[in-house]
C-alpha cells in the first residue's frame, strides 16, 4: 500500500513538473518571437562603422567628399559639386528613421523615390525632399512661405510648427511614406510637423503648385533609392536605419 502511494506521488511530482515546463514554454517563447521580430524590422542603413549601403548617384562607388568620423557620416564639400549619395537598395513603403546635422549657413536634404537615370543629372529631378538646413541663417529659410525651412516637403508643405535644433545640435527626423495608404508624415525631434499625401489627385494638385510642376520624372516614382544631397555645404548624418511597411 505504502509502494502504491509512494508511486502515486511521484507520478503527481512529474506531472506537476512537465504541467509548469510547458507553462514557462508558453511564457518565454512569443517573447523570444517578439524580441526577434524587433530586431528584424529595422534595417541598418549606416551604423557609425561602414559606408557599404551607400554609394554616389550615377555612380559605382562612393565619393571621397562623405567620410565616417566619429561615428557619423560626414560630407565635406569640395570644388566639384554633384557629389550626392543613395542607397544601394530600393524602397516603395517605409519609416527613415536619422539624425542629422547641418554646419552654420548650411543646406542639404533627404530624398526618396529617387529615380536613377543619365537623363536626370541630379536625385532631386525625380526624388520628393525634405529640406535640411540652418533655419536661422540660410537665405531658403526666408523664402517660399516657409515651404524651404528645415523639415519641410521642400518647395510644397511647410513644417506646422517649429522643433528644429540650431546649426550644429543634432536633430532626430522620421519619414514614413506609405503610398498604400496614399500618406506621408515627417516628425522631427519628436514632433510631428509635415503631413502630406504620397500619391493621387491630392498629391497631384500639390506637384502642381511648386517649382516641380513641369518637371518630367518629378515623384512619379513609388520604388526608389534614398538620397542624401550635397549642397555645397558641411552636413553629418547619423544612426540611418529604415523599416519596409507592407
């Protein structure tokens, strides 16, 4: 009798025991699957440490003018101009998460859509920007109803309010363009500022209004490189990373 109950209760004990595996199972691994996802949905466009997404629109390599210098990616200007840069990789819907930082006057600017080809000499021709510049010196920041300032949909939307850090401080902006749900929103260090539309009628009349409106290949692209201008001024950019939305 005393066998039988010593045998019963082990067998509870070893229930019990697989009974509470299978609870921590159920606990730990969608964290594990959570935690991987995260990591997964943010790409690395540049980490502090290498250039190798990069490289100079109509170009094979990357122009010697962008360097890596205390871990931002830093561009400085030399006689010869033109020397933009895109990604290797081509995007249609996505959040561009980065920070930059512009020298004292200076002026550059981040594109999407960016169509390349020999015909279009420059990104800006077919890429949508959002102007990067010293707000409180640089001559486009007086012009265009506020339509050239620093987080602008250069040339269509002015920011709604201001949240740009002086020339020289670092300032975080995202831009998420989805052209499945036809939006498009800019925020900058934490504010949001630009919304905008991304395709359509709305997006039409818009193009239609700015500087851009007889431009052949202006915005008609949906999948294209992510650009990075130079202007002829100093400009650092940093912790570039960019998520795909479906």
């Amino acid at each position: 009798m005393k066998k039988i109950s010593l045998l019963a209760v082990v067998l509870l004990i070893t229930i019990s025991c697989k009974e509470k595996a299978k609870e921590n199972m159920a606990e730990t691994e969608p964290m594990e699957e959570l935690k991987t996802e995260a990591v997964q949905e943010w790409i690395t466009l540049f980490d502090g440490s290498s250039l190798d997404k990069w490289r100079g629109y109509l170009m094979e390599e990357m122009p010697a003018e962008w360097s890596i210098k205390d871990g931002a990616m830093a561009f400085t200007p030399s006689k010869e101009g033109g020397k933009n840069i895109i990604t290797k990789e081509t995007f249609t819907n996505f959040v561009l998460s980065l920070e930059w930082k512009i020298s004292e006057g200076g002026n550059s600017g981040i594109f999407w859509g960016v169509h390349e080809d020999p015909k279009f000499p420059e990104a800006y021709q077919t890429g949508p920007e959002i102007q990067v510049l010293d707000d409180e010196k640089h001559p486009d920041s007086f012009v265009g109803e506020g339509t050239h300032k620093a987080g602008a949909l250069y040339d269509m939307l002015a920011p709604r309010e201001k949240a740009v850090k002086p020339a020289g401080e670092w300032n975080l902006c995202v831009i998420e363009v989805n052209h499945n749900t036809g939006q498009g929103k800019v925020t900058m260090n934490g504010v949001d500022i630009v919304y905008f539309p991304v395709n359509g009628e709305a997006w039409d009349d818009m193009v239609g209004q700015s500087k851009f409106a007889t431009w052949e290949g202006f915005g008609k692209y949906p999948t294209g490189h992510i650009a990075l201008q130079d202007h002829g001024d100093k400009v650092w950019y940093r912790n570039i990373k960019i998520m795909k939305l479906d």
